[in-house]
C-alpha cells in the first residue's frame, strides 16, 4: 500500500527561535517528510539571534496543503506570528480538519492560545511565558506534551524531542526511532 508523502509547514516570522526552527526542520526531513519554510513577510528571515535563513515560499504562497504546521517561538517571533492573520486563519483551520498543530517555547502561549484552540487542552510551553493560557487550559511541565492533534514544548532544548514527536505523529513511531537512533537522541 502506498502511503502519500506527509507535507508539513514551518512559518518563520522575524525573531524566530534558530534552534526550535532549524532543528525540527531537520528531523522532520531525516524522517522522509516534506517540509516548507514559509516566511511570513519576507523570503529572507532573520532570527532571534541574528541568523538570516532563506525560506523556501512566502506564506502567503504556500497554499494549506499541508498535514501539519509548526510554529517556533522566540522574540519577537512569537509575537510576529501572532500578529499574522494568516498564521492565525491556518491554524484554525487545521484545529478543525485535524490537522497537526505544533507550538514550541513562547508559541503555544502567544499564538495559539489566543487563536482559541487550547481550551480543555493539556499543553507545555516556555516556563516564563505561560501567561496566555487560561484556566481552561491545563499546564504540564514535560518537555513535550501531546493532546490530539496539538503538540507543544517547552523551548530550545527540546526542539529535538518536539521534533521527533511531531516525525512520530506524521510518520510513525518506526521512522522517529530509526531517527533519534541516527541523531544519538537515545
């Protein structure tokens, strides 16, 4: 049986986190899926530390095509995609296909909570920035948390594992080993 090769979107708006956004890029393409990094408002997108990466479409011509989003935080990233309206529209629309909707650090405060797809959801994110959630959101402090089709993270030093929880999802829990062993994540 043939499987379709799953399709994922990473949006980078100026200020991302390097780390959160370049690492699951990586993992994801280790895991045989096909990854658009889509600047929000320019091709050429500079992180929050000064790294230039150039995205392979803009949002806005990326279509919705896509099995999954990956959202990234840092500063002011987080906040750039949350003031995107077309970050947000995406996201409400993959929360009601299904779709896959992963947030790290500052994002799943940021960006998804204001989009209104966190209630009655467990969820991780950045320790200090955890200030958008609201009581009908329920906080954990692992490194990666899974709620459907929601994953969440804590920040830079999880990327590797958020990565691999979204290569799971999407691929298979098969495909996610035969990674973390390749990138000695074990």
């Amino acid at each position: 049986m043939y499987m379709a090769q799953k399709k994922v979107l990473v949006a980078l708006a100026a200020g991302f986190e390097e780390i959160e956004a370049i690492t699951v890029i990586d993992v994801l393409r280790r895991s045989g899926i096909s990854v658009t990094a889509a600047g929000v408002d320019d091709l050429r997108v500079k992180g929050s530390r000064g790294i230039c990466v150039l995205a392979d479409k803009l949002l806005d011509r990326a279509g919705e095509d896509f099995d999954a989003i990956v959202l990234p935080g840092g500063s002011p990233g987080a906040d750039n995609l949350a003031a995107s309206k077309k970050v947000k529209a995406i996201i409400k629309k993959f929360d009601k296909e299904g779709k896959i909707i992963a947030a790290i650090c500052a994002a799943p405060s940021l960006v998804l909570a204001p989009a209104g797809i966190l209630k009655g959801r467990s969820v991780t994110g950045y320790p200090g920035m955890l200030k958008g959630f609201g009581k009908d959101t329920v906080y954990r402090e692992d490194d990666v948390v899974v709620d459907g089709n929601i994953i969440t993270s804590r920040g830079p030093a999880t990327a590797l594992s958020f990565g691999l929880a979204i290569a799971e999802k999407l691929a298979g829990r098969d495909i996610a080993d035969k990674v973390r062993k390749a990138v000695l994540a074990l």
